[in-house]
C-alpha cells in the first residue's frame, strides 16, 4: 500500500506547477515523498477502481505517480486556478447509467475505466460542469474541471 501511495502522488503536482519553468518542476517533481503526509487508498466501486486526493504537495505528487488509471481528473476554481477537494462527480456511460458516484472529492481524481464514451458530471456547490471523454485502448485522459468563481 505504500508503494500505492508513493506512485500515486506526482501527476497532481505537475499540474500545479505548470506555471513553473521546465528546471524548477524537475527540481520539485525530485525532492522525496514524505510517506507520512499521504493517506491515498485505491478504492473500488461497481469494478471501477479509483483514487481520490492531492491535499498537499507530498500527496499530491503521490497520485500523480500512480499508474494504471487511464482517466485522470483535476478541479480547480477561481482566477488563481487553486484547487477545489469539495466536488461531486459522477461518471455515466452515453446511455446515462451511473457507474460511478462519488461525493466530496478531489481535487484530484483518477479513475480506471474499460474503453469507450463517458459523460463526467462534476458539481460544486450546485454548479454543475459536464464533459464527455473518450478512452481508447491504453491511452490516458486528462481532463481538468474549473469553477470560475471561488465559491
């Protein structure tokens, strides 16, 4: 499970530090994983594994290490693109069944899915994003959700 938890940590982090040069995410993207500041646990829900966090940076760069997840979600809010633990999402198939419901999480979100159209419903604070992703073969989806206002 450490070894879950410390692979989990590093796409999160990228993200963040996007604003950063090329040299100064390297740097930070090398410095060690403090074990104790990471609580990721890979979940389950009707098959579909999940994992849900990135509070902090040591966690944060935990789950953008982690492998096997082909859907990869982020949510941010406000001018300052800060990001948000609090959000609702649930991930349909094109049909409209609900394969996946999780509440208050984030702000980062991984999930393994089989191939094919899903429509990602993400809510905070009653406002609603809606995007449709497709997943082919081994490929990995990136998808970030923001809230323009800091609500």
């Amino acid at each position: 499970m450490k070894t879950l938890r410390l692979l989990a940590v590093s796409a999160a982090v990228m993200a963040a530090l996007t604003g950063l040069s090329a040299t100064a995410r390297q740097a930070v993207s090398n410095e060690p994983i403090d074990p104790s500041a990471v609580q990721l646990e890979q979940q389950q829900q009707n098959g579909i594994a999940y994992l849900s966090g990135g509070i902090g940076l040591d966690e944060t760069r935990a789950i953008q290490q982690a492998k096997g997840y082909n859907l990869h979600m982020t949510f941010s809010t406000g001018p300052g693109n800060e990001y948000v633990p609090d959000i609702d999402v649930t991930i349909q198939n094109m049909q409209g069944h609900a394969l996946l419901r999780l509440n208050e999480v984030g702000p980062i979100v991984y999930a393994d899915l089989s191939p094919g159209k899903y429509v990602i419903v993400a809510t905070r604070n009653g406002q609603e994003q809606r995007s449709t992703v497709e997943l082919k073969g081994g490929a990995v989806r990136d998808l970030n959700l923001h809230w323009s206002d800091a609500t």
